[in-house]
C-alpha cells in the first residue's frame, strides 16, 4: 500500500502529468485554433474527468487486485455480470498501444538530453533547430534507438516493483518540473508576444472549433488525467482506507491541469515570436522551446535539466501504463515479475515500431484510409486516435457507469468519502447522469 494520502497523490500525479501536457497539450489545443478548445478541455476535466477519477479509484480501492480481476470481484460482489471483466481488459489494451507510440515521443525527449547538453541549442534559431528535429524524425534508426532506451527503462523499473522508488522520484522531481515551468513561463512573459499568446489561449472563439476539436478535447480529458486506461483504478488499489477519494482526485485533477496550462503559456508566445505556426503538430515544443533556451542565460543548463524531467515526467507516467497488465500477468498467470515486464516490454517495443516508421519511411502510409476516420492517418496517427478519442472515453463511460449504477450505494459512499449529504447527492447525480450523458453526446455527434 502507498504509505500516506501524500503517497498516493504523488503517485497518481506521476501518472497524470506527463507528455499529455508538456507535448500534447499545447500542440493540439494549437491545431484546434486555441481559446475555444481549452474551455472545451477546462469543462471535459471539471464535469467528466473529476467525476471519473473519483468512480476509477474507488473501484480500484474496493478490489484491491488487478484492474481485471477487480472488475470481475466486483461484479460478483454487486450481483453483476461477469462482462464487466473486458472493462479491464479494454483499458489494458489502450493503456499498450498508448505506450508503443508514448515510448517513441519519449525517446525525443531522451535524444533531446543529448542535443541540449552538447550545446547546440546556444543562438541557434528557428531554422537550425527545425533541423535536429527533422534529422531526428527522418532517422528511423535513431528513434529505435531512444525508444528502445525509453522502454528499457520503464520495464527496468517495473520489474523491481513500483512503490518505494517512484513515490521518492516523484516528491522531488515533479516539483523541480513545475518550478522550470514556472520560469520558462517567466522567460515567455519577456517576449513580446506574450499578450497574443494569452489571447490566443483563453479568448475563445467558438468559430474556430469543430465537432472533432470538440471530441479531441474530450479524449486529450481523459488521457491527460490517465483515466479509462485502468492505470489509476491499479493506483487507487494501493490507497489507504480511510483517505478521502474524493479530495484527492481534485487535487491531481487540478495539479495537472495547471501543468498543462503553464506548458501552454510557456510555449505559444515562443511559438508566435519565431513565426511558428500554433498548428506545426507534434514538433511543436520539440521547435520552440530549444530557442529559447538557446538564448537565455545558462540555457544549456536549463536546456538539459528541462528535458531530463520531461523524461522522468514521461517515465512515471508509462510505469503506470503496463502497470495492469503486469499485475494481471502475475495474478493470473503466477509469472514472476521481472519476466512479466520483460514480456509486455518486447511487445510494446514492437508495436512502437509502427511509430517510428509514421514519422519517416511510412509517412505517407495511410494502412486504414478505407475507415472514414482513419482516412489520411499514420499508424501513430490512429493509435492516437484510436486510444484518446475512442477507448479511453468508452472506458471511463463505463466505469463511471458501473460505479453510479451497479455498485452496491452503500460501498460507493463509502469509497467516495464525502462526508455533507448534499455534496455527495449532487455528485452522485452528476456520475449517474451527467458526465455519461456528455460523453454520449460527443459521441454521437461525432458519429452523425
Ligand atoms: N496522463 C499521461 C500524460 O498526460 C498519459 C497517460 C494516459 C498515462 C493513460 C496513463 C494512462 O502524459
Ligand atoms: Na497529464
């Protein structure tokens, strides 16, 4: 078990902050117009993704095994059926084919270490760092390589078993994260084109934002708070009984969400001030941020430590991906650990080469373009999709769903731990109606 409330709340918080809103943040709020998208996003993790991760750790409290085999006690528990076990596995699987491409943009960040250590950010403008970033892509040899790194690394660390190491990593580490943030932010307020930033990101225009801007806001709720993947059911599996679910689910909520917003004024107004496009995709820190550095007192400095807790950021958040189904594997399958990651390590490895190759070789490979959705997109392009716009949001409707409907109301209150009447009645509502009745809704919308 986590040995405190604070434990937990460090671990679950090195789940949910990561490349989700250092990388992913700021590049799709940019490819989605701006202000419009954010309030979108603002609202998606205030009525959806709160309410979800309250109903996920709770689930995971109450069964205390497995993400898989929970779903299963607890249905047999409830007088459920026994289907609800694939909830598990839906989440396992999305939580594996988010790693294989995760893994891949990790190792950027590793490959990126080296680039800033060397020095080559110093002056460089946007041209010269346009160039590391394509070389880097074009260079299928050189992803492998730094995501195999990536990957050796997460299972090296899951195979010793995850409690001891990572609340130690955490206390220090992300705190260090949000103070560099706070001074890149810092930097970007003495560029001229921090006012057009701020406007870009928080004055909404509602013209600006599509059906699918709308579902990309929704999806990038539940990916950047880890939900519907089962990684913070296996999280709150190791939280201590009498801690309030509910506080401690607003606090990581908050906490990462205001990651992603300091990420987000951190990078724009360098973005606009090297005539970037906000819309420039997944380069878009990979291009702006070196500039900076490149130009401010000890940047080198700063440059290395920035990308070395972006990577740490990032490992604590796959740790938690392959978490489930490293559990399962040693539950169900009495495999030791240490072989159980290895397993899950060479299989993720290998579907993240269809990552590696979406960047050079088979850029211009569209293997599902008969699928209206997938028409025009990499395999890095549908794992996205697939994963943040699809399986994360089915998975979280229905774990919101079991918990407000199926779960005894009695172990539900009591895993909540709200203690005012009301409080809990009006959350109980907005699980049992609101947050699914919206996911349904984007849904839907997106289908017709
Ligand atoms: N929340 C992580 C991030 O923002 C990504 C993640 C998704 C982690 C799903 C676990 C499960 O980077
Ligand atoms: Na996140």
């Amino acid at each position: 078990m986590w040995s405190s409330r604070l434990a937990f709340i460090l671990a679950a918080t090195g789940s949910a902050v990561g490349l989700g809103n250092i990388w992913k943040f700021p590049y799709i709020t940019g490819e989605n117009g701006g202000g419009a998208f954010v309030v979108v996003y603002l609202l998606c993790i205030a009525m959806i993704g709160i309410p979800i991760m309250i109903a996920e750790v709770s689930l995971g409290r109450r069964g205390r095994l497995s993400p898989i085999n929970t779903m299963k006690q607890l249905a047999r528990a409830d007088g459920a059926s026994q289907n609800w076990k694939y909830l598990g596995w839906m989440g396992v699987i999305a939580a594996f084919l988010i790693l294989s491409f995760y893994s891949v943009i990790g190792g950027w960040s590793l490959s990126y270490i080296g680039h800033a250590f060397s020095g080559e950010f110093e002056g460089a403008g946007s041209d010269k760092i346009g160039a590391i970033f394509g070389a880097m892509l074009s260079s299928p040899e050189t992803l492998m390589i730094w995501h195999s790194v990536f990957l050796l690394i997460v299972v090296a660390i899951l195979s010793q078993g995850i409690r001891s190491g990572l609340e130690k990593a955490v206390n220090v580490l992300m705190p260090m994260l949000f103070l560099l943030l706070l001074v890149m932010v810092g930097y970007a307020m003495s560029t001229s084109q921090f006012s057009q930033a701020v406007d870009f990101l928080f004055t909404p225009d509602f013209s600006k934002l599509t059906t699918e801007g709308v579902l990309s806001a929704l999806g990038h709720a539940f990916f950047t708070l880890s939900l519907g993947s089962c990684a913070m059911m296996a999280y709150g599996s190791f939280l201590p009984s009498q801690v309030s679910v509910a506080r401690t689910a607003i606090t990581v909520s908050v906490i990462d969400t205001v990651v992603a917003l300091l990420a987000g004024l951190a990078i724009f107004p360098l973005a606009f001030a090297n005539g970037l496009e906000p819309s420039a995709g997944p380069g878009l820190i990979f291009q702006t941020l070196p500039i900076a550095f490149g130009q401010m007192p000890a940047g080198t400095f700063f440059a290395t430590l920035f990308f070395s807790l972006l990577l740490i950021a990032a490992i604590t958040s796959a740790i938690s991906m392959l978490e489930p189904l490293i559990e399962w594997l040693e539950e169900q399958r009495g495999i030791n650990r240490k072989v159980a990651a290895l397993i899950a390590g060479v299989l993720v490895w290998s579907v993240g080469l269809l990552t590696v190759f979406s960047f050079n070789n088979w850029a211009d490979l569209h293997p599902l373009s008969f699928v209206p959705v997938f028409a025009e997109k990499t395999f890095f392009d549908i794992f996205d999709y697939l994963t943040a716009n699809i399986m994360l949001p089915l998975g979280g409707l229905f774990i919101v769903v079991y918990f407000a409907w199926f779960m005894n109301p009695d172990a539900a209150r009591h895993e909540v731990g709200i203690k005012s009447d009301n409080v809990y009645r009006l959350t109980h509502f907005v699980m049992r109606y609101v947050s699914p009745a919206l996911v349904l809704i984007v849904f839907l919308y997106n289908l017709l």
